[in-house]
C-alpha cells in the first residue's frame, strides 16, 4: 500500500489512520508492527517531500502563436 | 417678405443657436431621475424633473459605461452636460457626460447599491461557499504580476508550503479594463482548470485603486469560479465586493497567503506528534508482551533447570526408598507366613511318626502297604523308619486277631 506514491496530503491522511488504528490496539502484534513499519515509511516520505520541496513559481502568458504556456516567474524586487 | 425655408434648416439654425451659447454647453443640474430607460444601443435616456418643471436627456453609450452605479427612477443626481436640439423631433435635451449621486459619494452609493443587489440575488450566501483545499497543490494568483503584492504572496507561499506550484494569472487591477481582466483570468483557470485554489486581489490604495474588485464583472466570475476563490484586496480596514463573493476573504494579500495553506513548521510538529504517538502505542503493546513473557521467565524450572532436575531426582530416590522399604516388608511377611505354614506342615508330616517307633512299609513301586492283602511271601518290602530303609523279604503274614473289648 505504501508503495504507491502518495501525494503529501494522503500520504498525511494515511499517517493518522494508522496512528489511530494502532492506538486502538485491536490488532495482532505482527500487524501492529508492519503498521509501524508502514508508518514510519510515510513519516519518511513526509519529511523528505518537506525537506527537498522547491517552490515553483510560473506565469501564464500568450506566446508568439496565440497559445497560453507558462514561464518561470521571479516577481522584481 | 422673406422666402419660407425648411423645417431642418429650422431646426439647424435653432441648434446652431443653442450651441453657440457658452452657458449651454456645459450645464451641472441637480434633479431627480423619471422614466429611465436603456436602449438595446447601450444609450441612456430618462428625464430629469423638479416640482414644476422637466427636461428630456440622454447618456450616450459610451458616457453610461463609466457610471459606477444604475441610476434608477426618483434617484436624486448631479448630472454634468450640454443642451443642445435634436433636429428629428425639433426638441432640446440635455445630453449628459457624467451623472453622480447628489449628497453621497458615487462610489460609496455604488457600492452599497451593488452590494444589495447582489446579496438579494444570493450570491453572498454562505451556502455557495466552497471549502478551501487543506493541501492546495497549484494555486493560481490572479492579480498583478508586479508590485508588493504578488512579491508577499509568493514568499510567504514559498516559506510555508512549497510543495505548492503557484502560477501568476497576470492582470491589471487598476482602469477601466481591468474588472475584464480579472474576470477572464478567473474564468480561464476554470476553464483549464488550472489550479486547485485562486487568490485574486491586489495591495492597497485608494477606494479609486481598489474598484475594480467593487465591480460587478468581477464579482460574478468570482461566484462562477468551481475551483475556491480567496480574495485578498487592499489592507485590513478596506472591504470590496469580491470579498463578501469570496469563499474566504483575507484581509492582505499577505493574509490570503497564510490561509491558503498550512505552515510546514506546523506539519512537521504534526509528524512528530503522529511518531510519537506511534511509538508509544506499539511500545505499550511489546511491554505488554514483555511482561507476560518476563512472568514466564521468573517460573522457577525456567529460573534453573538444573535444580528443578535435582529436585525430581531426589523425588526419585525418595520415591525409590518407599517402594524397596515396601517391597522389604511384604517380603518378610511373606516369609513369616511360610515359617508358619512350614511349623504347621512339619507337624503334620507322616515322617514325624516315624522318631516315635513307627515306619513305613512300601512294596518296590513305592506302594504303601496298608493291608495284608497287598503283600505275597517272598515280596521284597522296603521298611522306613526315621533315619533310613531297611529292605527286607516278606516270610510269611499273619491276620492280626483283634480282642474284643469287654
């Protein structure tokens, strides 16, 4: 399950399901322990998109042809 | 006499009056509005009445675009013009350039005239606000792309959340093209769907610099928008149209940015939270584990095996003693018993007779002879007595003649 990748947010999602499922108690310790496991993949996964997340800015405009696209954006100082 | 001229040429020279007289062309009139009218050409026409007197106007297309508010009949208006004829009819009417509220400002009567049309049509209700995205992943500004604002919003944006693409919309905020702008902007995010979430607003100025999120363009984009539109106009105090469209208004642009998404400082506490939390339940359940297992451990065979040996070895032994003790015991009995028998046996031997005189005579098969019968003359007989046989021949027999007893 966590080997697809989550986005941030159901990657966070999925985070509190198992806190919640583990602080119920009503598994069987092998399953406990792959919910840590899993969990603590997550929390992993969490904390690196955080650590490595580089804003992207970009502006829509028309280019020569009359298409929409969109450029990299740094707004003047 | 002179010669008659034409009704136009009339018309032209009354007109040609009118407009040389310098007071008529350019008139200010304080009135009130009667029978006010739009064209499907976009031009105005109403008159403007006092107790006793009326005069017909009309507000080309072009004049009533700029009218920030809809004139509606009994208003009470400053109007600035001219008068001049209009040939056609042979009648002369103001033509009007500008036309605003009397006593109140125009922008304040506008905005309070839009506001209340708007929210009886319902588009302040907060039944058509749509919830903004916990996680936005693209959101669009649909604002100016230079000046403080679009700079503030980007860097707060940046510092909180990252993981959020932003795409700048560019637009003008400020003229008359731009409530078009914004307007378009927001309806081609929804059209390509381009973002998950929209700020449209702009730094602060005058309430002039800030209209064009009091117009009404603006304001229903806003309300047609699918995706959550944040708006985010001027500072703190002021208070646009498009802010009670909204489905969240921020009070700064700065403001729009903070609430569009969570603070990452935030997130990580909560990650931290959720590990600890995690930790401590799956630690309470191994304790738990740990418990029952170090019970186990303390049972004194799992404590020292080897005593526990000794234990069962010295059970054994004792267990050993009984049985041989018990097994000593019936033996003797057993043995005790069979003097007993062998006394009594002893006693009842035919061989005990025999010390006292008596013996026994066998013929040679071993036969016991009991009577006379059994022997002939000449028979060998073995004779016992108590410590040995004596073999001897049967000489003769005798009948023994037993006395009677008197």
């Amino acid at each position: 399950m966590a080997e697809k990748k989550l986005t941030f947010e159901q990657a966070m999602g999925r985070l509190e399901e198992i806190v919640a499922q583990l602080e119920a108690g009503d598994h069987a310790l092998e399953n406990s322990l792959s919910l840590y496991e899993e969990g603590a993949k997550l929390m992993k996964q969490c904390t690196t998109m955080l650590d490595k997340a580089e804003q992207k800015v970009m502006k829509l405009r028309t280019d020569a042809n009359g298409e929409l696209t969109e450029a990299p954006f740094a707004p003047k100082e | 006499m002179q010669e008659p001229i034409s009704v136009t040429a009339l018309n032209q020279y009354i007109k040609g009056m009118f407009e040389r007289e310098r007071l008529l062309s350019r008139v200010l009139v304080r009135s009130e509005i009667s029978n006010y009218k739009v064209y499907p050409s976009g031009h105005h026409y109403f008159s403007l009445k006092d107790a006793e007197s009326s005069i017909r106007c009309v507000m080309f297309r072009r004049e009533a675009m700029s009218l920030r508010f809809r004139p509606e009949n009994g208003m009470k208006v400053v109007v600035s013009g001219r008068v001049s004829v209009f040939p056609r009819d042979g009648a002369y009417q103001l033509y009007c350039a500008t036309m605003v509220p009397d006593g109140v400002g125009e922008l304040a009567f506008a905005f309070e005239q839009l506001k209340n049309r708007l929210h009886k049509e319902g588009l302040f209700d907060p039944a058509h606000k749509k919830p903004i995205p916990a996680h936005p992943r693209t959101i669009a500004l649909v604002t100016s792309p230079a000046g403080a604002a679009v700079r503030d919003m980007i860097r707060i944006l940046g510092a909180r959340y990252p993981m959020a693409k932003v795409l700048v919309v560019p637009v003008r905020v400020q003229g008359e093209e731009a409530p078009e702008e914004i307007g378009n902007g927001l309806d081609l995010v929804n059209a390509l769907d381009m973002a998950d979430l929209i700020i449209t607003g702009r730094g602060g100025g005058s309430m002039e610099d800030l209209w064009a999120f009091n117009d009404e363009r603006v304001a229903r984009a806003i309300f047609r928008s699918r995706i959550p539109v944040i708006s985010a106009v001027g500072h703190e105090p002021d208070v646009t149209i498009s802010d009670f469209v909204a489905d969240l208004r921020a009070s700064t642009p700065s403001n729009a940015a903070e609430l569009a998404v969570p603070d990452q400082a935030d997130l990580r506490d909560r990650l931290a939270h959720f590990q600890a939390r995690m930790d401590r339940s799956v630690d309470r359940r191994l304790q738990v584990r740990r418990d029952a297992l170090r019970r186990l451990g303390s049972s004194p065979f799992l404590q020292s095996p080897q005593r526990a040996i000794q234990e069962k070895r010295l059970l054994l032994d004792y267990q050993q003693q009984r049985l041989l003790h018990a097994m000593d015991r019936q033996i003797g009995e057993h043995r005790q018993q069979m003097g007993r028998l062998a006394a009594s046996l002893d006693a009842l031997s035919p061989f005990k007779v025999l010390s006292r005189g008596y013996s026994i005579t066998q013929k040679d098969d071993g036969t016991v002879v009991s009577e006379l019968s059994q022997v002939e003359k000449g028979d060998t007989l073995r004779v016992r007595v108590s410590d040995g046989t004596i073999t001897c021949t049967a000489e003769g027999k005798e009948k023994t003649k037993w006395r009677k007893r008197s």
